[in-house]
C-alpha cells in the first residue's frame, strides 16, 4: 500500500493492530470518530493481520464526522503478529505527526479521552510515553497490568507463587513489585511498564527506541517496549484521570471473547505467554545473574507453563 499522507501534519497517530475481533473494532472506531478532538488534528490506522472474520469490513464502514480526523486502512496478506503489525502501522502513519498512540482494537475511549491525552502531553514535558487508566469492563475496575513492574525473579516469585504476601503487606515496595500496588496510583505516577492495550509515546523517543521488537509474535513485546523506554532513561507514566475502557483478550485472537475458547487456543496461549517470558529474559535480564539463578528462572518458567497448560486442559 502506498503510504498517503493527509494535507495537514497530525498531532496523533493512533496505531490499531486487528486479529478477528468480531464488532469490537468497529466499536473502538466509533468511539474515536466521535471524539472531540477541539483543535488537534488525529490520523488512526487500522493494520488487519489478515483476520478471516468480518471485523476488518465492518470497521471499513465507520466514518469520522470530524474533519480533524482522518482512517487509514491495510491489509495484510498473512498474520505477522503484534509487533510487526505495529510497525507496519507506523510505516504508514505520517512521519511528522507529534505523539503515537497505540491502542488495541478491544477497547473504546471517552469522548474527551484523546484531546486529554494530547494535551497533557504538550503541556508536560516530563512525559516521554504514559499509559491511561485502563478499566477492565468484566470487573469495571482498572486493569492490574495497566501500572507493573519488570518480572525480576524476585517480582515473579512473589506474584506467581506466593501471592500472599503482597495481599498481606500491599504498602510494601519489596512484595509488591509485580503490579506496583505500593504507589499511589491515585495521581499521575511515573511506573516502569504498562499492557500494550494503550501506550502513548512521543515520536522521537519512539525512533529511539526503535519502535516494537519484531522477536515476539504475541505477549511481552509491550513489557520489552517499555523495559527499552527505561534502559535509554526514558520516563513511563500512569495517568488515572484519563480513562480508555479495555474488553482484555479479545485482541489477541486466540483468547476469544468468551468461554467457548478451544482447547487449542487456550493451549496456545499457555504456551505464548510463557515463550514470551523466555524471549523477554534472554533479550534483557539473564545475563545479569549468575548461572544457579538463571537455571532457577528457567526452572520456574518451565513450572508455570506446566501450571497453564494444565489449567487449560481442565477447562475443556
């Protein structure tokens, strides 16, 4: 596809990756065409991972009723995955747009929700990237994964397999390092990772970084996206008075929307999630430990995939 720039340069590029999502999509763009964007100019484009359901075509019929806000659509002939379809994304978005907002096709946004995240990131410029307060629709509360932290063996220990401790003592920094649950997340914070489901960044920290690292397919590219923000001593930050409602797991594809999940795609998550923790260990944290402790994080990668694997067969 050649790339098309609108006649004005955006202020946002919004990225949307689409994997057979059914009318989520279409819901998500709906949203977005009725923002108001007051003087900001918006581009959103839409790169479908050669979904073979009818989500990409019912998307196509939304329309913006802002002339501020222009939808680009592509195609693609296969599924290359999250990452790759982001950068597929930004390929196509106009080089000079001001922010980038990468957003999952399973969420909807307030009317205000985009000209609030514009606008606190020209008036701060401490922010380099941030993530909004993503409400899980299923609990109508906000998603854990929204504020976390890098899973250092000690984090993952405590999350994974002694899990309460950090509901025992939820103030303390040293338990409470996986979700972050410590920090005021009351007020805008700055954290060290976010879910891919919203991430906002400013175009030249994303240059920098180097946009998503194509070694993931699904799962950890965001915690990797967010661990080269902090390595190159780039700030992320949680805005929780700025809200994007998120239907989790409907944008992966293979989660599905509901129960009916299949015993495949539910062992092929498992399995997904914790290769994803392999690859996010080897690219970023294994060598800064000595060999008994990196035999024990791959012992206890090796255990938790057991215990996914086994929950998910219980299910079927």
């Amino acid at each position: 596809m050649t790339k098309q720039l609108i006649s004005k340069i955006p202020d946002l590029s919004i990225i949307i990756v689409n994997y057979n999502t059914d009318t989520y999509l279409a819901k998500c763009l709906k949203s977005l065409s009725v923002s108001k964007l007051k003087t900001f100019r918006v581009e959103t484009i839409v790169v479908d991972n050669a979904s073979t359901d009818a989500s990409f075509s019912m998307a196509k019929q939304v329309v913006s009723n802002s002339a501020n806000h222009q939808f680009k659509f592509i195609k693609l002939k296969k599924n290359v995955g999250f990452s790759k379809g982001n950068n597929q994304g930004i390929a196509q978005s106009h080089p000079q747009s001001r922010f980038v907002l990468f957003l999952n096709p399973d969420t909807t946004v307030e009317t205000n929700t985009l000209s609030d995240l514009i606008s606190y990131f020209s008036t701060h410029s401490e922010v380099d990237a941030a993530t909004a307060n993503l409400i899980l629709v299923r609990i109508n509360g906000t998603q854990p994964e929204s504020h976390r932290g890098f899973p250092t063996p000690k984090n993952a220990f405590f999350h994974f397999f002694l899990p309460i401790l950090p509901r025992l003592f939820p103030k303390s920094a040293f338990f409470n390092g996986y979700f972050l649950g410590h920090l005021d997340l009351s007020k805008p914070t700055i954290i060290e990772a976010c879910v891919g489901a919203c991430l906002m960044v400013r175009r030249p920290v994303g240059e920098l970084v180097g946009w998503w690292c194509p070694d993931y397919f699904f799962y950890g590219e965001d915690l990797d996206f967010c661990y080269q923000l902090q390595k190159r001593g780039f700030k992320l930050w949680f805005l929780p008075q700025i809200k994007v409602f998120h239907y989790q797991g409907v944008s992966s594809g293979i989660k599905n929307k509901t129960s009916l999940a299949t015993l495949d795609s539910r062992l092929l998550t498992a399995r997904s999630s914790t290769q994803a923790m392999r690859t996010f260990y080897k690219r970023n944290l294994i060598s800064s430990y000595p060999t008994p402790i990196r035999w024990l994080i791959w012992q206890g990668i090796n255990l938790l995939e057991i215990s996914r694997l086994t929950k998910a067969r219980l299910k079927s």
